[in-house]
C-alpha cells in the first residue's frame, strides 16, 4: 500500500505513474528528457511522481491523442491544456472521460479474463485508497452500469466485476480499517435491496476518513441493524436504496428505522432513491443521493467531532 497518507503527499513510482496516465515509460522518460514536460523527485535515482505529475501526465497524453505536437503542448500550464480541451468542441474533455486504466480492466473483464482482478489489485496496491476510490472503483462501476443497460456486458461479466470489487474492497477495508480512531459508523442494506458495491464503496470512504466502520453487507433486518446500533453506540447508520419500491413503502422503511434507532444516532440514506426521502432535522436523516455528498456529509461529522487520524 502507498505508505505516505495524505493524498497531496502522495507519490508514485514510474509504473504507476505509467499505469494511471496511459503512458509508456519510454514515451515519458523522452518527454522528461527532451521537453521537461513534468519534474518528478528523484529519491536513490528513483523517479517519483506527485498526483500533479500524474494529473499533468494525463493532459499531455490527451493533446497529443488530440493531434498537438507534445513539443508545443509540453511546457503549457495545466489550465492552458484545459484550454485546449475546450476549445474541441466535438470531443470529450478529461474530466468527463472513462480514465485509461479503467477501460483496460474494463477490457479484460469483456474477455473473461482473470487479469481484471490482478490489474485491479495492482493499481489498489500502488494507489492511495482515495484516488483509488473515486477515479478507478467509482468510474469503472459506473461504466459498467452503462454497458451492461446496453446489453454489451452479461450477467456473467457483470459477476465477475461485482466479486473482483467486493474482494478488493473488502481486503482493503480490513487493512486500512484497523486501526481507525474514530466512532463507529454502521454500512449495510435494508430488507430487499441488493445492490451491493454502493454501500461498500461508501463503507470504504467512511473508513478513509477514519471512522470505524462496522460492515453488514445487504439485506439486513430493520431491528438488527438497530439492535446494533445501540450495541455499539454507533454515530451514525448508513443504509443505501437503489431500486424502485412504492413511494410510500420505501418512505414507511425509513420511517420506521428512524423510529427503532437511538435519537444519538444519524440515519443517512445513500443510493439513488434517496432523494425521494424528506429530510428532518430532528432526530436526525440525511440523504445522499452520491458519493461526493456523501464525502462532504462524512467531512461534517468530523468538522463537529473534532480531529481523528485518517488515511
Ligand atoms: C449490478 C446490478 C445489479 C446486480 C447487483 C449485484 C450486487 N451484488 O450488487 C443484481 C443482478 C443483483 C441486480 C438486481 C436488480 N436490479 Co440492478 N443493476 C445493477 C447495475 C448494472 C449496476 C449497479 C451498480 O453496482 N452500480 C455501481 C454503483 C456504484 O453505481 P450506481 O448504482 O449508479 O449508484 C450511484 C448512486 O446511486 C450512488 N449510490 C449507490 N449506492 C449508494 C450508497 C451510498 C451509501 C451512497 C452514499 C451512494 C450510493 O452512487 C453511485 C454514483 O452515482 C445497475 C445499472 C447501472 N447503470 O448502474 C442496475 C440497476 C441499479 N438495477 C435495477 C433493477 C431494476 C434491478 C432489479 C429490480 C432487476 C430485476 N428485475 O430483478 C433487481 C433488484 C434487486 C434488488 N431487490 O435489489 C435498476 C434500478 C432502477 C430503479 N431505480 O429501479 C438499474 C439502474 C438498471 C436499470 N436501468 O434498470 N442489479
């Protein structure tokens, strides 16, 4: 695992660099060399990226895929190359785009093969759990979803990806997990509801911020997961609702939640039919319908609770 912890420390050796910004070594060390289109640190004659490097990296590889010569482009701020990318109305910018290294799994996982799993505990090992989180675990689920509605992935494919993450994500949450200061939070799914990667994604961000993250999976009877609650005097409970149920059950299934938890505890409701939830102050819900918001919502808790060491 990366052993710097805060992710503007972070730095990557050359294969990682390479793996996350779909560059070759060679190209980079003779756009170094010749260009000096990025300056990592060097440590025992070991070249060192920063997340800017890599970040730089992966706008450079764009203009040069998008016909600039990388002589013109290489010595261009980071928002001129973003210029750059405005100004091709008829192409997708970075930010909007599936990153390089996600289409590679997403590759292998087209053809059956068991390097998705390996390429994805790769960049796990050589990543920061954050940027692991939010630009490879995130976005490949996300791209998967799509291709799946499409009907260009089957249940098979779509398998095969939901165990190599529940598998990474688990192994990650124990390691990262373990020595976590901060108060329990409890991550689980109600009665009927399936869909799994949203809550353990958001278990593992809840994890990274340092709380002590207490993982129940799916399906999880309303007055166990209160039960639990009050056993370990738990912050806040997290339960994700992803697809349609009648209006008025899905409401009557917080509502009684809310009604079996301690009045300490915060109900948060993630996943995409939260936002058909109606937010009450006290005692307290609160929804999130994203991870972003769910991020912001877990800077929260920790901005009232003071600090906590986290990854
Ligand atoms: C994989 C999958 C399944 C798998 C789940 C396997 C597993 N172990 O998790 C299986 C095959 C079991 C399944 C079953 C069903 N599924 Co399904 N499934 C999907 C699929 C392809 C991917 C879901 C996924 O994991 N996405 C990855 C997550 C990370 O992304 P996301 O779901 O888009 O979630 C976003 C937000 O909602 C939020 N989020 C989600 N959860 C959480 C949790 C928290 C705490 C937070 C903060 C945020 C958050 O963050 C994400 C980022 O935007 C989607 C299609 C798609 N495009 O997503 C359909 C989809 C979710 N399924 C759907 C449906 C309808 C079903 C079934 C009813 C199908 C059926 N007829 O049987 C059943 C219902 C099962 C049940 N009772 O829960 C619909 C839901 C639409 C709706 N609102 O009803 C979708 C959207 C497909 C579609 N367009 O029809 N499904």
């Amino acid at each position: 695992m990366t052993s710097v912890n805060e992710q503007s420390n972070i730095l990557y050796p050359m294969k990682a660099a390479c793996m996350l910004s779909g560059l070759p070594a060679d190209t980079l060390r003779a756009w170094e060399k010749r260009y000096r289109a990025v300056e990592p640190q060097r440590v025992n004659r070991r070249r060192l990226y920063s997340q800017a490097d890599v970040n730089r990296l992966k706008l450079l590889k764009w203009a040069v895929d998008h016909g600039h010569r990388i002589g013109h482009v290489a010595n261009k701020s980071a928002d001129q190359l973003l210029e750059l990318q405005g100004s091709l109305p008829h192409t997708q910018g970075l930010g909007s785009r599936t990153p390089d290294h996600v289409h590679r799994i997403i590759e292998k996982i087209k053809e059956y093969s068991l390097e998705a799993d390996i390429e994805l505990s790769k960049l796990a090992t050589m990543m920061a759990p954050r940027p692991f989180v939010f630009e490879v675990v995130v976005p490949m689920m996300q791209e998967i979803g799509r291709l799946w509605e499409k009907k260009e992935l089957s249940i098979a494919h779509e398998h095969l990806t939901t165990a190599a993450v529940r598998n990474i994500l688990a192994v990650l949450l124990r390691a990262y997990g373990l020595n976590n200061q901060g108060p329990a939070i409890i991550f689980c799914t109600p009665p009927g509801e399936e869909h799994e990667l949203g809550i353990l994604i958001a278990a593992m961000i809840a994890s990274i911020h340092g709380f002590k993250v207490l993982y129940f999976g799916v399906n999880l009877p309303l007055e166990d997961v209160a039960q639990t609650a009050k056993a370990t005097q738990a912050l806040a409970v997290v339960v994700a609702m992803n697809h349609k149920i009648p209006d008025d059950e899905l409401k009557e299934q917080v509502r009684h939640l809310r009604a079996l938890l301690p009045y300490h505890t915060h109900l948060v409701i993630g996943g995409s039919q939260s936002s058909l939830i109606q937010v009450t102050s006290t005692p307290a819900i609160s929804v999130a319908p994203s991870f972003e918001v769910f991020d912001g919502l877990m800077h929260a808790f920790k901005r009232n609770l003071g600090v906590f060491p986290s990854m």
